[in-house]
C-alpha cells in the first residue's frame, strides 16, 4: 500500500525524529544543488565562466572601472 508523505518544510518537520530530519535535510539539499546548478548555467550562458566554471575575465564593467564618469550616489 503507497501513502503519500507530507511535503517537509522547516516549520513543519519534526527535527526530533532523525529520519524525519534527514529527509528534510536530503530535500534541502537536492533543492540547493539544483540552484548551484542554474547559478552556474547561468554564469556560462553570459559568458563570464567556462564550462570547468573558470572565470574567462578578470576586468570590471565599464561603469565598475575607476575612471567611470558613473555615479551612485555614494
């Protein structure tokens, strides 16, 4: 017989129950590795890392570079 478990957040999981625990820590986890990964996806699509993750520049945008006419506010 399947039952269906509860989605496990933070304010709902019992931190008591070790299985429960490390279920939501497996979770959070699986969650955080799939934002690393988009990050990353992210990062090489504009080109400012190659696919080992490498940064390909070492220069600041213009408007980050010292003689920018830019201001901030600052």
């Amino acid at each position: 017989m399947h039952t269906k478990s509860k989605k496990l957040t933070w304010s709902n999981a019992n931190l008591q129950n070790s299985a429960e625990r490390n279920a939501l820590f497996q979770q959070e986890e699986k969650k955080a590795g799939q934002r690393v990964k988009q990050a990353f996806n992210k990062l090489k699509s504009q080109g400012v890392v190659d696919e080992h993750g490498n940064l390909l520049s070492n220069e600041l945008p213009k408007d980050m570079q010292q003689n920018s006419q830019c201001d901030f506010g600052g």
